[in-house]
C-alpha cells in the first residue's frame, strides 16, 4: 500500500515547498508501471511506482530524460527526484497537460535538432529498459557490432529462453552475421536517441509544444528512432516532411528501417509473446533476401 503521507513528506523535502496530497487521480502506466496525478498547495506532480527493486529503472529513466532536457532540442517532463517508500520504488515528474492541439511539423523539426546531439561511441554510460526488457547500452565505436550484440543479439537469447521457436533462432543468427551488408555506402553518426520512440510516447501540451516521455535513451543511428515511429503509427506525414526537410535520410533507411524494428518485435515478443514471433520470422526472411 503507498504511504502518501511518506511521499508528500519526501516530495516537501526536494522541493524546499510544503506539499500535501489533496487530490490525486490514478493515470494508469501502461503494463509496466502504475501512475497518478497528483496535486495540492498550488502544486501538481506526476509520479510513476513499481517494486522497490524497480529503483535502478527509474533512475536510468531519470538519467535519461535529464540528458533529454540538457539537448535543448525538444521537451521532455523534468525530473524532480527518484526515492523509494515501503515496498515501492517511485519517479516523480512535473506534471504536463497533454490533451493540447497536435503540432506534427514542429515534433519532426525538433526529433531533427534532437539528433544533432552526437558522441564519438554507440551506447551510453549505463543499461536502462525497452519496455521491463534490460537494454544493454556497453559503448562500443563500430554501430554494426554494437547492433548485432547489443540489440539483435540480446533480444534474441531472450526470445530462445523464452521459446520462440528453433526456426526463428537460426534464421536471426544468420541475419546477425550479415547486418554489415546494410552499412556498406552508409556510416551512421552516434545520435541521442529517445530509443522508444512510439506514439505513445510523444504528445502535445496545451499550446502544442511537442514532448516526448518514457525513454530508453541511447546514442546511436538516428533512423532506429525515426523507424519505431513507422512500427505502429501516429505520427503523421506531416512530421516525417518536417524532420526530412530538416536532415534528409538515406536511401538506404528504405530496408534498414526492417532492421531496426526488427530489435523492438523481438523485445514485443519477449514481453508478450504470441504472433510477435511470428512476424520477427518474416522480417527476418526479407532482410536476408537483401544481403549478398
């Protein structure tokens, strides 16, 4: 049971301003974690809870979203403090009106500036989650082993323990050992990345100032973000003109935008199961029907 005495005591303590809970309201959290808004002494705060031993996932979150703001790129819900009570582990956040008028064209913009933030390595300096998955985030200089280990490589030793299927195994080893023949005329640069990048984590405030939420940031090839917003939709054409005519794209994303999606239905897979597997066996079929 959340102890919000505890929680209004620790959110006054940050702060340095008396806060009490006086209304609060459950906003789900998807399947991962429960979430509420709460509000009171003039103040309103956004506040996500998990199990204790959740804590390290709501500070990678906290790490993540803060090199998010630090970008100057597009907004992201500031961090106020991570903590645990009782038997939980909490992230507290500002709270943000998402029910604003959609700006698509400004997003794409943004998401552009957003990937102009580069590092000389893939990764970053700690592992965070995709969805409750670990994500592996070791640096690496060369973005086709860092993809083939980090990525395809992780998610698919999951995806055997958990069953998917011997066929699906081998076909995706044998993809691993050719995702080099996708980079031949293409060297992408270390981008920061918000690294779930799907509708439902992206939103407009109330004067349509575009925010992305719930990362798993990383840097790395700009189009694996650009990809998941094509893997269920709802963005619109509107934002891909705006982020194209910002930072033109390969002609190569085409294929690769395959590859990187594939990462993320392996990662549906493990956390769902069912027709997921299925559908990586196909992605996988076509990718290999490309290489040499």
């Amino acid at each position: 049971m959340i102890n919000w005495t505890d929680i209004s005591q620790q959110i006054s303590r940050h702060t340095g301003h008396h806060f009490s809970v006086e209304h609060k309201r459950y906003v789900g959290g998807g399947s991962i974690n429960d979430a509420y808004y709460l509000g009171g002494d003039g103040q309103s705060y956004f506040i996500k809870f998990n199990k204790s031993a959740k804590l390290t996932m709501f500070e990678a979150e906290r790490d993540g979203l803060t090199e998010l703001f630090n970008s100057h790129s597009i907004r992201v819900p500031q961090v106020l403090f991570t903590g645990t009570s009782n038997s939980h582990a909490f992230i507290v956040l500002e709270y943000l009106s998402l029910t604003g008028i959609k700006n698509p064209g400004l997003m794409g913009e943004q998401l552009a500036k957003l990937h102009r933030v580069t590092s000389d390595r893939h990764g970053w300096h700690r592992d965070n989650t995709i969805g409750a998955t670990l994500q592996c985030n070791d640096w690496k200089t060369d973005w086709v082993s860092f993809w083939a280990d980090c990525r395809l490589g992780y998610q698919l030793e999951l995806a055997a323990h958990n069953g998917i299927g011997q066929s699906v195994v081998k076909l995706c080893e044998r993809l691993r050992s050719h995702v080099g023949d996708f980079f031949t005329d293409y060297t992408p640069q270390a981008s920061l990345l918000h690294g779930d990048l799907w509708g439902g984590n992206a939103a407009y405030d109330q004067s349509g100032e575009p925010v992305i939420f719930d990362p798993a940031v990383y840097y790395g090839d700009r189009e694996s973000d650009i990809a998941m917003t094509e893997l269920f939709g709802g963005f619109g054409q509107e934002f891909y003109h705006a982020y194209k005519n910002s930072w033109p794209m390969d002609d190569g994303y085409k294929i690769r935008k395959i590859l990187y999606n594939q990462y993320h239905i392996l990662n549906h897979f493990n956390l769902f199961g069912g027709s997921y597997g299925q559908q990586a066996e196909r992605m996988a079929k076509q990718l290999l029907a490309e290489c040499r």
